[in-house]
C-alpha cells in the first residue's frame, strides 16, 4: 500500500498536534510525517507521494503559515508537475478572533496545487463552523477540513475521525481504519 505524505506548517504547534493526531489515526506504518520548517527541502519532497494530507494554519489577515510562503513561492515559479496526485488540506483557525478570513490558507493552498495538476479531495461542510467570512470555500463548501482549537476543541476529535471516514473513498491507505 502507498504511503500517505503528511507535511504540516505549524507556528504555536497546534497545526502540528493535529498532524501528529492524524497520523495516529492512520498509523505510523502508512505515513511519514514531515514539518515544513524542519524537513522540507523542496518540491521533490512531496512528489514522492501520490496521497498527501498537506496541512498548514492560517496567520495574518487569512495568510498561510509561514514556513509555508516560501515553498509556495517557489512552486508557483517552477510548477513542478502534481497530475496524479491526491491531496487533502487541514489547518488551525479562529473563527471568532479572525472571524473575518477564517483559515484562509486552506484557499491558498488548494488553488495553487490544482493549478499544479494534483486532484483535491476532502471538501468539508460548513455547517457547525461560526465564522463571518472566508476564502477557503468553494462550491459552498471548504476545501479542506478546519479545525478551532481555540473556541471548538471539542469538536476536533470527531471532526477529525468524519474527514478520515470521508477520505477513505479517495485515498486507498485508509480504506481498512
Ligand atoms: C496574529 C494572528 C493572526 C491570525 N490570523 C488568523 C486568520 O487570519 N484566520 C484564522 O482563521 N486564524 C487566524 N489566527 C489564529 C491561528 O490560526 C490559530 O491560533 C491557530 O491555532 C494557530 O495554529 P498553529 O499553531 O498551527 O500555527 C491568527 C492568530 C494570530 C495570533
């Protein structure tokens, strides 16, 4: 079974327990996990992967996280090929401090890796998310799954095991979880 590639931009660390909670879920065995600020050399990292789960939070007015800028930057300039590719997003918010552009980088994120070819999976319902605005959905739902350890945590262990439920249509390594 193919391996699944978890890459997680993370500032305060919550992003990262998230990752961390995920792989748990999967199982070690059926994912490597890296940091972008730590193991992230460049694009070729994450096109060893046909399955990623890409997560990164959102800082700023709506902006992605910062270690991943500069990967994003450089992807956008030399548009490594993501046809292929499976991916789903998940990323840290705050619905009511930063109501107004809750978890944007999810947007970010999944416009550019659809330009770069890759197939985005993992789409979320808004319903029983309390927040103002955001650019991070499409087709009325977002494009990958929120998570608000600040007001929501409660929430997080079921929100997490109902995306790993719906992922297993689209990623082959987690049809027996
Ligand atoms: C200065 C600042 C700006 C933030 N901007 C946003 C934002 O635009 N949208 C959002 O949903 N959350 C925003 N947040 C909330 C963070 O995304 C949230 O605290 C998250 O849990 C951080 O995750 P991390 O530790 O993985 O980076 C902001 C937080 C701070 C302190």
């Amino acid at each position: 079974m193919k391996k699944i590639g978890i890459f997680y931009g993370s500032t305060s660390g919550v992003t990262e327990e998230i990752a961390e909670k995920i792989m748990e879920e999967i199982g070690e065995e059926a994912c490597d996990l890296y940091s972008m600020e730590e193991d992230f050399d460049d694009a070729d990292d994450l096109l060893k992967y046909d399955y990623l789960l890409l997560g990164c939070s959102t800082w700023g007015a709506g902006e992605v996280q910062n270690d991943w800028r500069e990967p994003l930057f450089d992807m956008e300039v030399e548009k490594p090929d993501f046809s292929g590719k499976t991916i789903a997003l998940f990323g840290a918010g705050d619905c009511t401090g930063h109501g107004k552009h809750f978890v944007g980088a999810l947007g970010t994120l999944h416009d550019q890796f659809k330009a770069l070819g890759a197939k985005l999976v993992g789409a979320v319902s808004t319903a029983g998310y309390s927040f103002e605005a955001s650019t991070s959905i499409r087709e009325g739902k977002f494009v990958g799954l929120p998570l608000d350890e600040v007001n929501e945590s409660e929430k997080t262990e079921q929100r997490i095991a109902d995306w790993l439920e719906l992922l297993k249509a689209d990623f082959p390594a987690l049809a027996a979880l």
